[in-house]
C-alpha cells in the first residue's frame, strides 16, 4: 500500500557538481537530488527565496518545512506538467560530491552520555581511580559505575563543550590525521539540528526547535585529551584532542525532525574496516535530545542551524585499543538517517 501524501519521506543536504558551487538540494529515496531551487514553480516561491543553502533555509524553517513537504507530495503525485518537468531533473547521488549537509555556526558537543559506554570506560580504568573505588572487583566497580550513572541522570547535567566549525567535513570524505596524533579515535553519534533560535528553552518545549537529525563521527586524539607539563592542572585540551580539520564528518543529509517517529530509539552502528565496533540504540542515552536542547540553551544562544552531537555509545577504540590508522575505512550507519563512509589519510605537511 502506497503511503499517504503527507507521510512522504524526504531529506535536505548540500550538493556540488563538477567543481560548482554548492547547493541545497532535496534528497529522494536517499538516491536522487532535486536542487531547491528548481521546486519554484510549483511551490510559494516567496517561502524559498533563500533556497540557495541549506542554512537560508532552515533560518525560517517552520515556513520552509511545510513548502518542501508539499513540494515532495506534488512529486510523488506528478499530476502536472510542471512536477514531471522538475522530476526529470533529479540526478543521482553518486554524480554529486556530497558536502556537510549545514554550514553551521555552532557546534555542540555531549561528552560521556551512553550509560554503557560510560559504564565501561570507568570499569576499564580500575579500582582506585574514583574516590572509594579501591580494592574493588571488576564486578563491584561495574555495580559501583552503574548506580553513579543512575544518580547522574536523576540529578546531574549534560557535559557538553564545542569544536571549532573548520572541523566539519562530508559524509564521503577523508578523515585527515595529523603526524603527531597516535591515538585517533572514533565516536559516531546522533546530530541534532535545529531549526530556530534558541534561549533558555524548557524540556517541554525543546522539541519544537529541532529542524533535523543527521549522523556524525566526533573524532578525538586521545592522547591529547588532557593539558600536560606545567599546564595538566588545567584539564582537557580540547583543542589538541577534537579541532583538527576533517574531525566532524557530518551527514550525508539531513532528515527532518518529522519523518523520524522516534529519535530516542534509532540504531547507531560503526564498522572498521567491515568489522562492527559500535552497536547500540539511542536510548541508552544518560541524557535525552529534550534535556540537552534544554541545557545547551540555558546556557548558551542557539541559532538555527546549529549542530548538537548527542554522545557516543560504548564501542570507540580505547575499548579494544585499536585506533585510527592511514588506510582504515569507516563506516558509520544511523537508522533513516543514511550512512558515512571516511578513509583515513596522513596530514604530511
């Protein structure tokens, strides 16, 4: 049985052909692209007068979204001329170079939000590094961890920090390793986008302001995580660990908030080199979508457009320490959400 008009599935990313200029294009079956701008004559085209990025558009978004879906319904119909006539200007995906789907101007990142992930990485640093941990059996330190994680998401908050936007990069392009990072490691993840600007939202209400979800890989240099010689007493180096160029690949697309029943039950799955190393649900998040959107713009000013990584499920590469190595591939996968597929390369500048 076909499915009614308005449940049409539809997804929006930026697209470049032959060396042009990027463009916002309307993603079909996750195989055909029809440039926004080409949907004008069948759409109000005062609602796309910005259409010629993704951005533009998700900066009035609640107008945009209903424009694109009745744009997707006369498609699918093709009951006149004109929807045949754009119709036949889909091309392909595999003839386009598939960029970040949003340039976004912020970006939101949710550290230590897995239960399990967060669970394990606690049992794998022994007894005695958590006050009261000493002596322990590694069964005792996985009950110990398991009630701090509950406690922490009855009454704790999110951890969240930022990367610089010049680490964003496409779903298909080369994950670029510096000479001096020896541990490279992969955290594939739920992005959240959203959709209009943002401030001191309440849980109830965070929903409303997500345009989208899309598939990210937060790449880090664990050897770099922590400040070192004189410095060490000043924490985390993000800076050295997360910001290197090519260290958010995003996308391949972005699908609306509504043709995703529900973002808290999606399957996350990360293979290197064809072997599975991440593999978990969504719902093993510490902290949800509603209570992060929360968090973030209670403390910072949300812009649409701006990407929220949501945390990364057991299964990265100090687990099985084994990291990232020129010539690896990987491949990450989120239910509905399409598929990434990065090659890591040398940076030998």
């Amino acid at each position: 049985m076909n499915a009614p008009p308005d449940s049409i599935r539809f997804a929006l990313g930026t697209f470049s052909i032959a060396g042009a200029s990027p463009f916002a294009g309307l993603v079909i079956d996750e195989e055909r692209v029809i440039a926004v701008d080409a949907l004008r004559p069948i759409v109000h085209a005062a609602a796309l007068s910005n259409g010629a990025s993704v951005l533009a558009l998700l900066e009035f978004w609640p107008v945009v979204l209903p424009v694109l879906q009745e744009a997707v319904n006369a498609l699918a119909a093709g009951a006149s001329s004109a929807t045949r006539e754009i119709g036949t200007q889909a091309i392909p995906v595999r003839s386009l170079r598939v960029h970040p789907p949003v340039a976004a101007r912020q970006l939101f990142m949710s550290g230590a939000n897995y239960f399990k992930h967060v669970v394990d990485i606690i049992v794998d640093m022994g007894p005695g590094k958590n006050p009261g941990t000493e002596g322990m059996s590694r069964d005792e330190l996985r009950v110990y961890a398991e009630a701090l994680m509950q406690r922490r998401q009855r009454e704790g908050e999110p951890y969240v920090f930022v990367k610089p936007i010049s680490v964003l990069t496409g779903a298909y392009d080369p994950i670029v390793v510096p000479q001096w990072a020896q541990q490279p490691d992969w955290e594939l993840e739920l992005a959240v986008v959203i959709g209009k600007a943002a401030r001191n939202v309440s849980r109830d209400d965070a929903m409303s302001y997500v345009a989208g979800y899309t598939v990210a890989n937060d790449i880090t240099n664990r050897d770099w995580i922590y400040a070192r010689g004189d410095m060490k007493a000043l924490g985390t180096n993000w800076l050295s660990a997360k910001s290197c160029p090519t260290y958010l690949p995003l996308g391949p697309w972005i699908v609306p908030a509504s043709h995703i029943a529900n973002p808290h039950d999606l399957h996350l799955e990360l293979k290197l080199n064809g072997e599975t190393k991440q593999d978990e649900s969504t719902s093993d998040m510490i902290f949800d979508i509603p209570r992060l959107v929360e968090y973030v713009s209670s403390n910072a000013q949300l812009l649409p457009g701006d990407v929220i990584c949501t945390g990364s499920p057991a299964g990265n590469g100090t687990h099985y320490n084994r990291f990232l190595q020129p010539g690896d591939i990987v491949e990450s996968t989120i239910t509905g959400l399409g598929s990434q597929r990065n090659a890591v390369i040398q940076d030998n500048r």
